[in-house]
C-alpha cells in the first residue's frame, strides 16, 4: 500500500504516538517520509525492525532493510532513488538526474555543432566536462563523495579566479551576451545557463528548509562548473578579439559604363540617378538597368553601378556565363585583358564591347588603418573562412587597400549561395 502524509496524520494525530507500524511492503510519499522526520517519528513494519527514514534511506517499508527484492511490482509513478528504494518520479533527486541529462544532452549537441565548424579543440574540453558530469551523477546514484581534482587542465581554485577576472588572465573585461560574439560564445552561454538550471534543482534536492547541504561536494562541482564554461567563453571571446574579421558583401551581376556607352544606351547628356549608396564610399546603384545579351540568351534588368568608370565592364556570375553562352573567364575587377564581350541594350541605344564580360575574381575592400593593424598589404592575397551554417575556406582573395574603402569582403552570388552566405554574414581572415 503507499501511505501518504494524511494518512500517516490521521493516524498519529489521535495519540501523538513516537513509533507508527504499516504493513509490509508499504510505500512511503515524499511528503509522508517529510512528516515522519518533521516529527521525530519511527517508522516499524509489520514483525519486523524500525526502518530508516531519512533523505537518503529507503522509501518502502519491507523488512531486512529491503535485502532482497520486493516482488510487488514497481507503480508507474515511481522509481528507484538509491538500490530498490522507490520515490515518487517528482522527487527532487530525480528532478536532479533529469536536469543532469538534459545537460549532457546539450554537451553532445554543442559537441556536434562545434565539430561541423572545426572548433576540435573545444570539442575535446565539452568531452572532458562531459565524463566530469557523468562521473558526479553516478558518485551521487553510489551515494560516494565526488572528489574535483581537475578540469580542462585547472583546478578549482584556478577556474574560480579566472572566471572573476577574465580581463587579467584573457584581457577582455565580464561583458553581457551579445550575438556578434559568433555561435560559439552563443553555445558556451547556452550550455552555462543550462548548468544554472542543474545547480537550482541541486538545491531543491540537497538542501533542506534549514539550509544543510548534505551534498555541498556536489554543489561545488556545479558552481565550478559554470564558471569553467564562462572561462572558455572569454577565452574565445578574446581570440575572437585578436582575429581578423570582415562582413560579407554579396555582389550580383552587374555593369560599370563608359561615359561613351552610357550615351549611347540611355541617350546624350543623361547622368546616372542614384537609386542606393554601396557600402563603399562614392559607390552607388543606379535606377538604371540594361539587359546583357549574349550567344545564347540574355539577361534582362541589370543593374548600372556608378559612377562612370573609363572602361565598361560587366560582371556575372559563372551561372550566368551559361546562360549567355560565353565562357566564365575570371578576372579582377578592372583587368579584362582575354574576357569575352557582351551586347548591352538600353532605351535609347545598344553597343557592342569587345571585351569585359567577367565573373569577378573575390576580394576584400579594407581600409588603410585596419591594413596597418594587421599587417596586410595592398595586393596581397590571403585565405577567408566564411562563417555560416555551410563553413566554406575561399583561397586566393585578393585584398585591395584605401583609405576610401571600407572593410568588407566580396563574394558573387554563386560563391555567396555555395556557403549559404548572405550580406553581413562574416568572413574570417585565415592568413596568407
């Protein structure tokens, strides 16, 4: 039978009597093994010993302390606490399990996620917390101490200095969360956060109304546990600090016209009419279009970008190059020697060029005094990693330095569509 604390109230209210005696097999709520311990009450079997109800003791009355198992079966809504000791499934250590498995349900997720972006060195110390958090569970299931020795190469005491003072030791000062830290320090807080939650139901399971903590080793281990992840989020705050970062500029298919070829398409005297400022200074989209034709087909509304340059030049995209039927020749922008040529048509006029029709080679506008800062001279040609749900390494990106540019990198949209890049999406600069 299970006695709950009325009834184990009812019983007792009558005499007030020290010893309550239920019948084999009986099964305890937790609120009825609260009452007896509130009230300084034995609780006998049947013919048998007095059974223990403390915290950590037997929730189920049977004799020889439950030394063989009860050949009752186990109701629904309970399971096993400690050995055959059944509690009711809410009971605050099982509250406790279950937020301990939802943590290591987000280690492994945060393990997978990280290893997809080539973060291998963090996906070792999540490895290494996770064994941690198994190794307290079953220290608590054992009711064995726990015994914190080290983590991720730090002591306790290290990691507690280290989280409350990160500017000494990472240099970068307790700053609030901010979405363009990266996914990376998003996961870390989502998974400190996460044992925040586990160190609330720790409380609700090992601390009683007087405030004693009968697991304070596992406490410990929790609190550290959440400064640790802090720890590796400032660490990566701060090498993100040190990286050389660019937001991402998708260009598609557009045309730069001679002042000779814009008179002839859009008629004599017509000055271009900006529709949009670019992200680079004096740059701008044009409320003009044209349409591109080529051997096998055309392209309708491409849009003028100005000002007017000395040479016309159309870029497109490799995909477009298909559709035109000219071959994708690749080149910096403002070096068309050996690309095709186009047929331009506008409201007023059509022109030949002989030659223009590019897919832009990639390439990073960067202003003079972040050059200096990092080290990168006009014309050279380094590595990027775009960021994204679909990481892609580019090589070979040609890096253009002014003090009238401002730092963005420059991909067309087949580039841009083949890392799920959009504009603003950021471009690490690996090296040379």
């Amino acid at each position: 039978m299970i006695l709950t604390e009325s009834e184990l109230r009812s019983r007792w209210h009558k005499d007030k009597p020290s010893v309550v005696t239920v019948p084999v097999g009986s099964v305890l709520t937790p609120s009825a093994r609260d009452f007896l311990s509130e009230h300084n009450i034995q609780l006998c079997v049947e013919g048998g010993a007095p059974v223990d109800t403390g915290r950590n003791a037997m929730a189920t009355a049977h004799p020889a302390a439950q030394a063989s198992k009860n050949t009752a079966a186990k109701p629904e809504h309970m399971t096993h606490l400690f050995g055959q000791q059944l509690v009711a499934k809410t009971h605050p250590v099982i509250a406790w399990r279950g937020q301990m498995d939802l943590f290591d349900c987000a280690l492994v997720e945060a393990q997978v996620r990280l290893a997809a972006a080539g973060e291998d060195e963090l996906v070792i110390s999540l490895e290494e917390i996770l064994r941690f958090a198994q190794r307290m569970m079953a220290a608590q299931v054992r009711q064995e101490p726990f015994v914190f020795a080290e983590l991720c190469g730090w002591t306790a005491e290290q990691i507690h200095d280290m989280s409350h003072y990160p500017d000494r030791y990472f240099g970068v000062p307790h700053t609030a969360m901010d979405y363009r830290d990266g996914p990376v320090v998003a996961r870390l807080n989502f998974l400190r956060a996460k044992v925040r939650e586990v160190e609330l139901a720790a409380g609700r399971a090992f601390i009683d109304k007087n405030g004693k903590c009968e697991r304070s080793d596992i406490m410990q281990a929790l609190n550290r546990l959440s400064s640790l992840l802090y720890v590796l989020l400032c660490r990566e705050r701060a090498g993100r600090k040190q990286e050389k970062r660019l937001p991402i500029g998708v260009s598609n298919r557009h045309v730069h016209l001679s002042a000779e070829h814009l008179a002839v398409l859009f008629g004599s005297g017509h000055a271009l009419t900006v529709a949009k400022n670019l992200s680079q200074p004096g740059q701008f989209a044009a409320q003009e279009t044209v349409r591109i034709v080529g051997p096998k087909g055309f392209i309708d509304n491409v849009r003028v970008l100005g000002p007017v340059r000395q040479e016309t030049q159309i870029e497109i995209s490799a995909t477009d190059s298909f559709v035109l039927g000219i071959p994708a020749v690749v080149r910096d922008s403002g070096h068309p020697d050996g690309s095709p040529g186009l047929r331009l048509a506008g409201p007023a006029g059509e022109v030949t060029v002989n030659r223009g029709a590019i897919v832009a080679a990639r390439h990073i506008h960067m202003h003079s005094d972040q050059a200096a800062a990092w080290h990168i001279q006009d014309g050279q040609r380094v590595r990027i990693k775009v960021e994204s749900e679909r990481p892609i390494v580019f090589n070979d990106v040609l890096v253009r330095v002014s003090p009238q540019f401002q730092g963005e990198v420059h991909l067309d949209t087949d580039e841009a569509n083949a890392a799920l890049a959009k504009n603003g999406t950021v471009a690490l600069i690996l090296g040379v």
